[in-house]
C-alpha cells in the first residue's frame, strides 16, 4: 500500500483502508483542530511527529474497550475500597499531556508528545473535545490519561503512573463513568498488556469503522466533565 502525502491546506485523508499493514496511512499535515477531528471521525489518529511531519495511523485489528466488559480485578477492588486515590476530570489538561509526554510508546523510542502536539489537543480541550482524568493521591498528581470524546466514543490517546495502580484507578473510573453516560467504546488504538488486563481487545477495522457511520449521527457531550457520585456531567460549556 502507498503511504499518502496530506495537503496543509485541506484537512482530509485518503480512507482508513488504505493504510499499510503497520497501519501508517499518511504523513504531514498538521495538527489543527478541523485535521485532528477530521482524523478521529475517520477511524485515524497521528501517533509521532518527526522533523516537523507527523504519521497518521489507522492500525487493523483496531484495539478497543466495551465499557460493560470492562474487568476489575480484586486487587484494584482492594485500591478503589481503600479510597487511596482521588480522580478528578479536566482540572490539569496540560500537566496530564505532558506527564504522558515524559513515557515513550512502541514502536517509537522517546518524547512522542512534543510542544505541537500539546497545543493541537489543548485547543481541542478549550472546545470540550479532548479530556483529562487525573489521579492524585494527597495533593500530588500520581497517574492520568487523556483523550478525545466524539459522539458516544471515546479516544484514548495516552496515560500515564508514577506509582502502582495509578492510572488503571483513572482508567476504570473514567470507563465506569462513561457506560453510564451510555458511551458505546473507548478506543485503546493498539494492544498492550496493561489494557487486555482490563478487558480490551482487538477487532477488524471495518467493524471500528461501522461504529464511527453510527457515531457521526450521536450528540457529542461537548464541555467542561466533572465526576459526581462517580457520574459523568458537563459543568462548564465552551
């Protein structure tokens, strides 16, 4: 399969199919906020920057998380009964992005998270769109994730844990907040072995894709998330 060139100047991409058995679909573009929602709309997402081009991927199988199967396993029942961490939603975007920017992720070595990437999804946060979970345990922020709520689809993009347990805490305490929401999926992109644990799994990517037809038609929960009694409600509006 080609690898295709995107134009700066117009946001869209060739189909998700096309991509290559790595999944690499296109490179360049940018990271606008129309490009970024074109992107996610389209079952793709940029996954690292390299000399000013970004690679835009849509990976087959496609992994992914249904909230109801969700698996919590007695020792994280243990943490959640304990109460050793707090989540909050959306107070410290940035900071979570930039925790997230201090891992490295397969098959890219280092920072993959680099300044263009933080202020595309900060103005997509600044619009409701992108969303952060943060984990603090006392007043320190130990783990979070991040991600782009389309619909009733949510896109994970990255997290992170300074000590044990931290971001699956954020993690199944975002997921339970969004089955009761009644989203249908959160997309987990690639495998890895931290979320099989927790219930994910791949499917073929023209069945992601008919998820994404019906998603085009859903009310997205744009604004400001906060948690109550472990619910998910929007308490600001952009």
């Amino acid at each position: 399969m080609p690898v295709y060139l995107l134009n700066k100047d117009d946001p869209s991409f060739p189909q998700a199919s096309l991509a290559e058995d790595s999944g690499l679909l296109a490179v360049g573009g940018d990271l606008s906020e129309a490009r970024l929602l074109m992107a996610y709309c389209n079952g793709i997402f940029p996954w690292f920057q390299e000399d000013d081009v970004f690679f835009w991927y849509s990976p087959d199988p496609r992994f992914v998380l249904f909230p109801k199967e969700l698996l919590v396993h007695k020792s994280m029942r243990s943490i959640f009964n304990q109460g050793k961490f707090r989540v909050t939603l959306d107070t410290c975007f940035e900071a979570v992005m930039r925790h997230c920017g201090s891992t490295t992720r397969q098959p890219h070595d280092g920072t993959w998270i680099t300044e263009e990437f933080i202020a595309g999804y900060h103005r997509l946060h600044l619009r409701g769109l992108a969303h952060s979970v943060e984990v603090w345990e006392g007043e320190a922020l130990v783990g979070g994730l991040y991600g782009i709520s389309i619909g009733k689809i949510f896109f994970g993009e990255s997290m992170f844990s300074l000590v044990p347990n931290a971001s699956k805490t954020g993690f199944i305490t975002l997921v339970r907040a969004l089955e009761k929401e009644g989203f249908w999926m959160v997309d987990c992109q690639v495998e890895t072995n931290h979320l099989r644990t927790l219930g994910a799994r791949g499917i073929n990517r023209a069945y992601f894709l008919e998820f994404l037809e019906e998603n085009a038609y859903q009310k997205t929960l744009a604004g400001k998330w906060q948690l109550t009694d472990g619910a998910l409600i929007v308490c600001e509006t952009p």
